[in-house]
C-alpha cells in the first residue's frame, strides 16, 4: 500500500525543489524555456513518487553534466556545430534524460496503488524499481560525460560498428578517453545512491543499510550497456546531416551556418532524444536483469 502522507509531501518537496533547480539551470543557462517546464514535470514525478533519494541522482545527472557541458567550452566551440542543440536543453532533452526514469517512478506509484507493493522504507531501498531507475540515470549519465569529456580527445575516435577513425565529435564515435569517462559516470552514480540510501536508512531505520552493494554491479553494468547501445544506435539509425556549404556533418536540420542540410545517413525521425530515451531504457531492463540476477 502506498504511504499517502509520504507521497503528498513528496510530491510538494518535488515541485519546490525542481523549480528551484531548474530556475537556476534555466538563469545559468543550461536550460532552454521548455527544459525548465520539462525538467520540473520530471523532476516532480520522480522525486513525488521515487523520494529524495532518486531525485538526487536525478540532480547528480542535470548538475554534473551541465558542468562538463560549460567545461572547456572554448575548445568545444567548433564541435557545437556537430551536436543537434547548443548547450541549453530543451523540453524534449529533458523528457528524452529523464524520461525512462519518470515511468520507472510512474510504475512504482501504480504497484503502491494496487497494493502489490507494501511501502517499508527497507524494501524500498532494495527494490527492482530503484534499480530500473539507476540504470537509467547511470546510462544517460555516461553518455552525456562520454560525449562532453571525449570530444576533447586527441586521438580521433573510432567508429563503433566499422572500427574507421572518425572526426571527434561524430554520432557512433568511440574513444578510450569517452569510455573512461562513461565508466566514472557510472561509479559516480552507484556511489551518490549508495550514500543517499545510507544515509536514508540512519534517519528511518536507526541503522546503516549494509546490504546495498548491488548497486555497483547494477549501474556499472546497465550504464556501459545503455551507453553502448547509444553509440550503436548513433552510428546506424539516428539521422545525421551534412552541411554541402560547410563540408561538414551534422545532428541539425538546418546547420549552424544557416544552411538547409541533408540527410546522409540513419532513419529521418530518429533523432538524438530518442536515441537517449531508447538507450536508457535498454539501460534499466539490463539493471533490472542484474538485480534479478544477484538479489
Ligand atoms: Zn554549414
């Protein structure tokens, strides 16, 4: 049965502190207008009815990504013209990062409802929801590191599905630096829940959870494989564009330069955002695996 107190005050805390995060993405300029309406409907769903702890990693995904999005934006700046949107997300970024997580908080709420699940704050914490939900945040995290850290590799990467050296910044495009980059993201993610979690259980059990190291091999795991399946997908059906005036490829439409591009690979309505939904859902059906596997 669900908790009705606990949910309503989440889900009030959701609204606070989403507006209150996104108001400061949107002023620093790491959300466009309808990110922030995105980045509040998410945030107040997955923190309403997953907790603090899932909205937090949520945040460790927004904050540590739009960080890296403004490190060494100098250098970056030539590559901007590859990605299909600047620096600022949109509404559909949003729903696209933090999209799966939201069903995976959406799902939660229905099992609470329907009394197949019995609120207890120990089962909550090591339950296969959060694990679905670390996946998917592990795997929109890797992603989004591996793309801002490894474009500034000095190797050229190489394409994932023929093993040609690619300019950096290309969709499909692997490097030993990016991958590197994936893998901290998802540590950081394991670790951020596992101190959440630890800390949760102090203040509601009286005690440490202990029981909670699952979690590494879940967001390890699920993270690198999301990811995998991003650069797959990047590298086959995501449209990509080319630019004749610039010579260049491209994620836009219309290029940076003002140019209508044309599509010279990948299926037309495959764009980058369902590329990152689909590949964190595979993200969160692969943690949940794990969890089955090991718990
Ligand atoms: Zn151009």
């Amino acid at each position: 049965m669900i908790d009705v107190n606990y949910t309503l005050i989440n889900i009030i805390a959701g609204v606070i502190f989403s507006s209150l995060i996104a108001g400061f993405g949107y002023k620093k300029e790491s959300l466009s207008k309808s990110g922030f309406i995105g980045a509040l409907i998410v945030g107040t769903i997955i923190f309403g009815f997953g907790g603090w702890i899932w909205f937090t990693l949520l945040i460790a995904f927004f904050v540590s990504s739009s960080i890296l999005t403004k490190y060494k934006l100098k250098a970056k700046k030539h590559l901007a013209e590859k990605f299909a949107k600047g620096g600022r997300r949109d509404f559909w970024q949003a729903l696209a990062n933090a999209g799966v997580g939201s069903i995976v908080a959406i799902l939660l709420l229905y099992h609470m409802l329907t009394g197949s699940i019995e609120f207890s704050f120990e089962t909550f914490y090591a339950s296969i929801f959060t694990a679905a939900f670390i996946g998917a945040m592990s795997t929109v995290t890797a992603d989004t590191w591996a793309t801002e850290i490894g474009v500034l590799s000095k190797e050229w990467p190489r394409m994932i599905t023929n093993w040609k050296k690619v300019p950096p910044g290309t969709s499909g495009g692997v490097s030993k630096l990016g991958t590197l980059c994936s893998l901290a993201a998802t540590l950081f993610i394991a670790l951020a829940a596992i101190i959440c979690i630890e800390i949760d259980a102090l203040f509601h059990l009286g005690r440490l959870h202990g029981d909670i190291l699952w979690i590494l091999p879940v967001s390890v795991i699920g993270g690198l494989v999301g990811a995998l399946v991003d650069s797959i997908m990047g590298a086959t059906i995501q449209a990509i564009y080319y630019c004749d005036k610039c010579k260049k490829e491209t994620e836009r439409k219309i290029h940076l330069c003002g140019e209508k591009t044309r599509q010279i690979r990948g299926i037309s309505w495959f764009s980058n955002d369902l590329v990152n939904f689909l590949s964190s859902l595979v993200g969160a059906i692969v943690a949940s695996l794990i969890y089955i596997l090991i718990v």
